[in-house]
C-alpha cells in the first residue's frame, strides 16, 4: 500500500540530498538516484542519524545499535572509522555541507542540511490541519495525500532487528496511520466514499488489528451498499484482535456494528463515526 512514486518535490529539493526513511532506509543524491551506503554499519548508524535528526545522539545509543550482541572492545574506535566514511560517502556525493557534527556526548544531524522523509511528512501534516482549520477540506485531502504518499513501506523496514530503529520505524508508521486515518475521515466528509474503498482494504490487510482503519472501512462499504462486506471486515477484525492480543473489538467498533446492522440513516452523515 502506498508504494506510488512520488513527485521529487513533495519531499525533498532537487539541490540536496534526500533520506528516506518510511520505508527501507534509502539515501537520494542530488539527481534522484540511489546512494545509500552498502555497508551494514554505515546505513545504521547514517539512518540512526536521521531519525534523530536535530538532536545529539549519544556515542552510548549509537553502539547499541551498532553491535546489537554487545560493544566490542574496539567499539569507541570503529565508531570513528565508521563515522568518518559516512561524511566521506556524502562528500564523494556533493554534499556541500556533511552536517554532522560531534559533541561531547555523540553525534546530531543537521537537519537543514538533508531533506528528511519523515520531517516532509510532519510538515504536510501541518498544513494540512492549517487548511482543514481554515475550512478548505479538499485542499486539505491534497496535502495529506502527498504526505501519505511519501510512504513505501513500513518505516526503516530494513532494521527491525536493531532494538532502537525498530522503536522509531513503529513511530513513523503509527505517524502514516493517522494521516492516512484524517485523509479518509476528510473524504468520507466530501462523499468520496466509493474511491476509498479499495485502498482502504490495502491498509486494513496490512494493518490487521488497527481499529480506526477497520471502522472507516466498514462505514464506506455501508455507504457503498455492501453491507455483508462491512459486517465482515468486522468479524475479521474481531478474529485477528482475539488471535493476536485476546481482547475484543472496542466498544467504538462494536457499536459500528450493531449500527450498520439497524440500518442506522446517521451513518451517512458527515460525523457518523464521532458517536
């Protein structure tokens, strides 16, 4: 789901180097090609970078994730051998400015130097609540469908293995869900009900347990007259909260339900998931 190109300025300029990371870690030069470094411990400790960028990572955190097995003695050392081709690896790829600076604790990113996915992706959503305030939902759907957009995958998919990245890869993707959650409640507002449909299934399938999802699926199949479907999205959901954690849907979710079951004619105004 949300694998679509995306158009080079929705997220980064074409004068600087872009990161991505809501998907697997990917370096963009300056022409849109791929440089990210092959190294295992050059694209760590680069997307760890990333992630925080802005804020000092201390030399402590980044060994973590480094030697996820335990620090070697030669740690403190490698750690500057791997630094050091990470600036090199940027340089080599015009980086005007590395942006990497050391402190006495670690290391921080300038995160005016790079074009971050992530950082892209809370800015649109920004504008997007700015336009929905200002009451131009349909401009507001545009911006939050860019910002989705920008996903390829779940986030730093590639380092689920490393304790610290995977904290930060589940952040992102909770991040895209509730983007992707307003972008359809804004065009569930709109009556856009139909054309949600299909790539609401794609995200509810990735996204088994997600109940927001689930719900905004359910209430478009209603709306669409698939009501047999919409009661079975919720059994689905219901089978794969039980199989997975043991609870039951929550109390939103079952009053959905019983709601589609009565037939209830509120389901097709603008605010029907708020009761």
């Amino acid at each position: 789901m949300m694998n679509a190109p995306v158009e080079l300025d929705a997220f980064r300029s074409p004068q600087r180097i872009g990161m991505r990371l809501l998907g697997p870690f990917e370096v963009l030069g300056k022409e849109g090609q791929s440089i990210t470094p092959r190294p295992a411990k050059m694209r760590t400790l680069l997307a760890l970078l990333c992630a925080y960028a802005g804020t000092v990572v201390s030399t402590q955190q980044i060994e973590a994730a480094l030697w996820v097995e335990g620090r070697p003695r030669t740690a403190a050392t490698a750690l500057h051998v791997y630094m050091s081709r990470v600036r090199k690896h940027l340089e080599g790829h015009g980086a005007g400015s590395v942006g990497i600076s050391t402190r006495a604790s670690g290391y921080v990113l300038n995160d005016g130097v790079y074009d971050l996915d992530h950082q892209s992706l809370r800015r649109l959503v920004q504008r997007a609540d700015d336009a929905e305030a200002a009451g131009r939902t349909a401009e507001a759907v545009e911006i939050l469908q860019r910002a989705t957009a920008l996903r390829r995958g779940p986030a730093l998919a590639d380092f689920r293995d490393v304790p610290v990245l995977n904290s930060v890869g589940r952040h992102l993707d909770e991040q895209f869900l509730l983007a992707y959650g307003r972008k359809a409640e804004l065009e569930l507002r709109l009556n856009r009900h139909a054309r949600l449909v299909p790539e609401l299934f794609a995200v509810a399938t990735e996204y088994p347990t997600h109940e927001h999802i689930h719900q905004l699926l359910m209430l478009c199949l209603y709306r669409t007259g698939r009501t047999a479907e919409a009661l079975s999205v919720y059994t689905r959901l219901r089978e794969h909260l039980i199989e997975a954690v043991g609870l039951e849907p929550s109390a939103r979710s079952q009053r959905l339900q019983q709601r589609i079951l009565q037939f209830d004619t509120q389901l097709d105004e603008a605010n029907a998931l708020a009761s």
